[in-house]
C-alpha cells in the first residue's frame, strides 16, 4: 500500500497503486520477470493502443473487497489503470482506462477535454493515477487541473476544477503529476495563485478528504520569486519523525520540504536550486537524498544531488517552517543533473539516470559515485524501476533497457526499442513489467505468480495532536447567496469530534497581514451551519474556531476556515465602488481587485482613467504577463458575459484582452489584429481580423450555445464602445465537443510588460 494508511484497516486491494510504487522508492520484491524481451514474443503479453507519457497503475483485489462493496467475491482480480490521450486537435481527449490485466481489454473509461491550458506539443496525461488500497477508489489530476475520485467500476464520486476553485497554473511543459494518498487525505503538487493571502503565486500542496473531496489544508512550504521559476511534478515521500507524519517533496522554487501530512504545517525547508525540483526524493536510514538540474544557488554550476539530515522537532514554530543550510548537508555531488527523472534506491546504492543520458550509482552513506554506464544521448522524465536484481529503464530515445547492476558496474540485458518514445516510468506487479509510450501501453512477463509486497508500517498510536489545534473541514468554501455550508470539525488526526467535545463558536476573522479587510456576508446560525445572507452581496473572508469557554480570549484560535460568497448569474462590476486607497510606488492612488476573484491579486489592479474607475492590468512584474482570472463557480453554464476593453500601445504593437466564457477564451487581440475564440491555443484556435486601435474603449461580448448531442458553439462579437452593437456575432465556432460549464473570467496578456490593457463595465447574464 502507498502512504500513510488508516490504522486499524487493513488494505482491500493492493498493487503498485502509485507511480512510485508500494515502496514509494520505485523499487519491487516481485521475481521471476523477464531479462530479454521480443515484441511479439511469449513474454510480450499485450499491447494497448494509447498514446501516455507517464506511468500505468495496477491494483489487485484482495479477500474481502467484493463482500465490502455488496458483491459476489472475486479476490486476486488484476486491473490496470492507465493514464493517456487519443485524437488530434479539437478532438483530442485525456483518457482514463480501466484494463484486464490478463488480457488488455478495456474494463472502462473516461475521456476529458483540455481547456484554457498553454500545452504545446501533445505533452499530455504527465502523471498517473493512484489507487487507495482501503476503498480501491482512484484519483486523478487532468492536464488542466480537474481532480477527480472514481470507485472501482468508473463512477465519478467527486471532482474539483484546481484551477477555477483555486487559481491552479498550467504550463506549456504539461507536467502534472500523480496525487499521492496518505490515510483519508489526497494530497496534490500545484502552483497556484488563488485569492487572498494565498493571491501571490507560490508551489502549493492541497490535501482534500478522499470520500467526498472537502478541502482539509492546504500547504505553502516554499518562497516566490526569484527562486519560484517552474512547475514541480515532484511527488511526496510519506515517513514518520518525532512522532508525527510527513511527507518529503520538491518544489518549484528549487526546495526541498518536510510537511505534516495531518495538517499541512512546513517543519523545514532546504534551498538548493533557483528553479523547479521536478524529481521526488529517496530516504536512506535518516536522510533526504534529492536531484536537481537547475542553477545551484552557491555556485554557478547547474545540477546536484544532496543528501540532507534534519534532527529537531516537527512542532510548528512562530515564523514559519525551520531554514536549514549547507550545515544540513550529509553530502553533495556535485557532478550528477536531472530535472525530472527520479533515483531509485536499493540498500546503499542509488540508481540515478543523468540529463546526459548516464546511469549512475552512488553510494548513499557517502554520496561517492561507485560506477557510471552511458545508455543514450539523454533522458527526460523516465524514472527506473529496480526488480529481481535488475533495473528497467525507459529512455527517451533509445527504448527500454533491462540491465543487471553489480558492485562495479552495468551489464547490459536487452535493450528493445518500442513504438513511441519513453516517458513514463514502469510499474512491476505480479510477475510483468508495465511501460507506457507516446504510442502504447505495453505488458511483458509471463503468468501470475502472486505478489508479495509487504506494506509500510504503521503506528498511528506514536503520533500526538499539535498544539491543540483542530481542523474544521471544509478549510476553504464557496457557495452562493442563500446557500449554507456545515462543517465537520476535527482533531488533528483527522477524527471528528463527538457531540461533548464541540463546545466551540465561530467568530469572524480578519488577519492582521490581510491587504484587504474584509467579512464573509454570512452567519453561523444555532445549529452551527454556516448560512449565507439571501441576495447578499459577493464577499470572502474568514471565521476563527474558538472554545466555548475560552470566548475571545484565544487570540490565535483553535482552528480557521475562510471562503467566498458568489452570486449566479445575472451580475455586474463597474468598479466604482472601490476606495483608491493604495499606493503604488510611482506614487499612484489605487485599489485591489475584488478579493473572491481567482489570480487577481497582484496581477490587476482598480485606477482612475480620466475620472472613471477601471480595471487595469500591472505591468511591473514579468512572470505576469499572461493573466487568467475567475469571477464565479465552476459549475455555472448557459451564461453570457460583455465587458468594455481597451489597450494602450501604438500602430505596431498593443496588448490582448478577452473574456472567459465557460473554458473558451474569447480575446481581442492587439498585434495580429483580430478576434480570437481558444480554449487550447494548439487544439482549439479560431480567428477573423478586426481591426481595432489602441486608446479607444470597445464592447466585447460572447456566448456558448451548447447541444443536446453534446455538440456546441461559441460565439464573440466586438464594436467600438460609443458605436451600435452589429446584429451578427464577428465570430462563431462550431465545437464537436462543448465545454458545458466554467467559471466566467477575464484575460490579458502584456507582451514584455509594455502595454496595459484595461476592463470595465463587467455584465454576466442567463442566456435567454
């Protein structure tokens, strides 16, 4: 089993149910498996046709497991869970596959569409399923951030939209990763710019109850800018230290972090790279051995592999997580890179791929490399996999090699080429070996001969709470005027609290720190439900747990939750509400954006333009020149939304501006002079010219019109403000496969920060 389970419930599947494997190390106590292969031979058992660049997942069921669910016993059933995409274009789609094991038939499946992502390339499905060994449940993180839990016969439990929930950022590169399970919790790996103190974009972890999908905490272990470069895929390592659990991982700006799987609280945090950690971490006895392949902060070198000791205490301090230094350091070699493929270790030997295409081993206790052996020109994301003495590595270019590492170096097995290149890491259960291509899935082995890996041990009992603190579940919230939200309160083990022990009361909170004072336009009524005002207001803000018999004296609470109130259609923003109360550093009165909205923080800012209030985008920060905000909820659908837009610029170059209308983007767009509909720029792209000029304010408006037959179209039309509205949209796009729901936004893009764009007179409406 992978992570950190329930005591006291014994798993009722089991398999390589995580990419890393059920030693979160890539490594399998499975034998019998083949050293050479032949395509097409008695040990290439089957092939399913998929394109995939990460890893297949296999769960076995065990006794009992049928019986739990009200069915007919069918103990020791393998199933493959395999992560890809098919199509081209508007029509390509991620898949989640369901397969026999014994005879890659497909079991069932789901297929997603991409959407306001920036993927290039077809680098989709970068990531894996995981399958929890208590339910056999399977979770699931698409390109574009949909979160997804499914049972064991492929029906949907619950989902949440990372990036219209909680500003979740996609890259062109499409790494994703793999959510990772640690008793009820899924744990998943994102940068993210969501509203409030969590505005500013920071590598984030989020931790939701796997049974219904609630939010529990979510993490920012690591810093922003300059050393916040990249997307991190890295996935955690579960352990235990001084009596708590916690996980390891690497982060986006170039850290590796200790976090407390209860709570989310950072214990520490180690500063080796300007730049992502896209590989995950290994442990021997009581270090962290980790890779990068970014700047080295200390040198002007790229690429090292450290190991890091830390000895103190998991108690949460007053200023964040513990800064260690080189003095953590065990040891370092410095002349080993990789950027995403991941070690292996077995013993005292580490198994390392390069970005130069080496494997390598190193000594764990000393960090001395023992042998190298050169496989190809280079690698990319493949991470090996070490069984019945022998590594399976997936390379880039250069196929599968099976090789039998010794004392002294590599001896070469097979080295086969498949169809498609390598990107993905092999998974190894019962007797096959499992390896995932831009092309196929492929099965070799022979017949099963039972697995029989022992799970990790588990002492929930070693474990205390911290501080006293309790954990009210969900921790962030959204829902609408009129509506309500109850709260499970909790221990930080994660048990609820019975009825005697709730002797708490809410009290609205404003943080100190907050930019932006604000209060949730709500109540908590005597059945401490949460209830929002009917036809209020959009607000966000925070309550603060207290005990009965503490009242308000507990000036740091015993728990916090904070969320937002937003309407449904219709609605409207003219910004003229809003006190210019800040100061930029030029010295220009501003105000922030409307602080429910998704990635607007930091990003947008409220001005005076020639005695109006507007909504004007920064130009002071270059990682933000591409902005994607979200006003509402993610499941709102049949809506239409206009706005006035306007760029500064001059006859060669002006900036864009458009509109989100349920995951299409709909933008004006200033050099190339025309109106565009996207929702992926590479699959889905449509253009007509319009000719429009900087300084002078237009009406955007649009609107998707979806069919029965799941069919749909989008549609955007675009005249000058003090003009008359044209009777035909400029624009109308067919779609086979419509998005039926999404957050209604904004969007701007500043190429080099030169050129503001500007939005007022925001209207989002039903459609009639």
């Amino acid at each position: 089993m992978y992570g950190i389970a329930d005591a006291g419930s014994g798993p009722l599947v089991d398999g390589w149910l995580h990419w890393r494997g059920p030693y979160q190390n890539g490594t399998s106590s499975d034998t019998n498996l083949p050293s050479r292969i032949e395509i097409g031979g008695t040990n290439h058992l089957w092939t399913f046709d998929l394109s995939g660049r990460g890893t297949a997942v296999i769960a076995t069921d065990q006794p009992g497991f049928s019986a739990a669910r009200g069915g007919e016993e069918l103990a020791g059933v393998d199933r493959v869970y395999v992560w890809g995409y098919r199509g081209e274009r508007s029509d390509l789609v991620e898949v989640l596959a369901c397969l026999d094991a014994d005879s890659g038939e497909v079991i069932w499946e789901h297929e997603f569409s991409d959407f306001i992502s920036d993927i290039i390339y077809n680098r989709y499905s970068i990531g894996s399923p995981t399958v929890d060994p208590q339910t056999g449940n399977i979770y699931l993180m698409t390109t574009p951030g949909l979160l997804l839990g499914f049972d064991h016969d492929g029906k949907l439990l619950w989902q949440r939209s990372m990036m219209e929930e909680f500003g979740r950022l996609t890259f062109p590169n499409g790494r994703t990763g793999a959510p990772s399970l640690a008793g009820n919790l899924v744990i998943v790996n994102t940068i993210s710019t969501n509203w409030g103190r969590e505005g500013p974009g920071r590598n984030r972890f989020y931790a939701f109850d796997k049974i219904n999908g609630e939010l529990v905490w979510s993490s920012t272990p690591g810093v922003g800018p300059p050393f916040l470069k990249d997307s991190s895929f890295s996935s955690p390592r579960f352990d235990w230290h001084d009596g708590q659990p916690v996980f390891y991982v690497g982060t986006g700006c170039g850290n590796i972090v200790c976090v407390n799987v209860q709570t989310g609280h950072p214990v520490w945090r180690f500063q080796f790279a300007a730049g992502g950690v896209n590989s995950s971490v290994v442990l021997h006895e009581d270090a962290v051995i980790a890779i990068h392949g970014k700047e080295n902060i200390d040198d002007t070198g790229r690429g090292r592999m450290v190991a890091i000791r830390y000895n103190g205490s998991t108690e949460p301090g007053l200023k964040g997580p513990t800064v260690l230094n080189s003095s953590a350091e065990l040891w370092r070699n410095d002349d080993l890179s990789m950027f995403t493929s991941s070690p292996v270790i077995v013993g005292d030997d580490v198994y390392q791929v390069t970005v130069k295409g080496d494997l390598v081993c190193v000594d764990a206790r000393t960090g001395q490399t023992r042998w190298h052996k050169k496989l190809g020109a280079d690698q990319l994301h493949a991470s090996p996999v070490h069984a019945d003495g022998k590594l399976y590595i997936p390379m880039w270019h250069d196929g599968l090699f099976i090789i039998r590492p010794t004392n002294d170096g590599a001896e070469i097995l097979d080295q086969v080429q498949l169809d498609g290149r390598c990107l993905g890491s092999p998974s190894v259960w019962n007797g096959r070996v499992y390896v995932h291509t831009t092309k196929k899935l492929y099965c070799f082995g022979g017949e099963r001969i039972g697995a029989n890996q022992p799970a990790m041990p588990i002492n929930k009992a070693a474990s205390t709470p911290q501080s006293g603190k309790l954990m009210p579940v969900p921790a962030e919230f959204l829902i609408r005027p009129g509506e309500s939200q109850a709260f499970d309160v909790r221990n930080t083990e994660g048990d609820s609290l019975s009825v005697s022990e709730r002797m708490l009361a809410w009290s609205k909170f404003i943080p100190d720190s907050g930019k932006v004072k604000s209060e949730i336009d709500g109540h908590f009524n005597d059945d401490g439900v949460l209830v929002a005002t009917p036809g209020g207001n959009r607000s966000a803000g925070a309550f603060r747990l207290v005990k009965q018999s503490e009242g308000q004296s507990d000036s740091e609470g015993v728990g916090y939750i904070r969320g937002r109130v937003l309407p449904s259609p219709p609605y409207s923003e003219d910004f003229q509400g809003f006190q210019l109360k800040h100061k930029r550093k030029d010295g220009r009165s501003f105000a922030y954006p409307p602080l429910p909205w998704i990635g607007a923080r930091l990003k947008w800012q409220i001005h005076d333009f020639s005695g109006n209030q507007v909504l004007a985008k920064t130009l002071d920060r270059w990682l933000f020149q591409r902005s994607i905000v979200f006003m509402g909820h993610a499941d709102d659908r049949n809506y239409s939304i206009t706005a006035d837009v306007m760029s500064d610029g001059n006859r060669r170059q002006m900036s864009d501006v458009g509109l989100i209308n349920q995951r299409y983007i709909v933008t004006l767009r200033g050099n190339p002079q025309q109106l565009e509909v996207n929702s992926n720029i590479e699959r889905l792209s449509a253009k007509v010219p319009f000719l429009w000029k900087p300084g002078i304010w237009y009406r955007l408006a649009t609107r998707v019109d979806v069919n029965q037959d799941g069919s749909g179209t989008v549609m955007g039309k675009v005249w000058p403000r003090d003009g008359v509205q044209p009777s035909r949209w400029n624009i109308e796009v067919p779609v086979n496969r419509v998005h039926t729901n999404g957050s209604p936004g904004l969007f701007g893009f500043t190429p080099n920060i030169k050129f503001g764009v500007y939005i007022d007179n925001i209207r989002v409406e039903p459609n009639e």
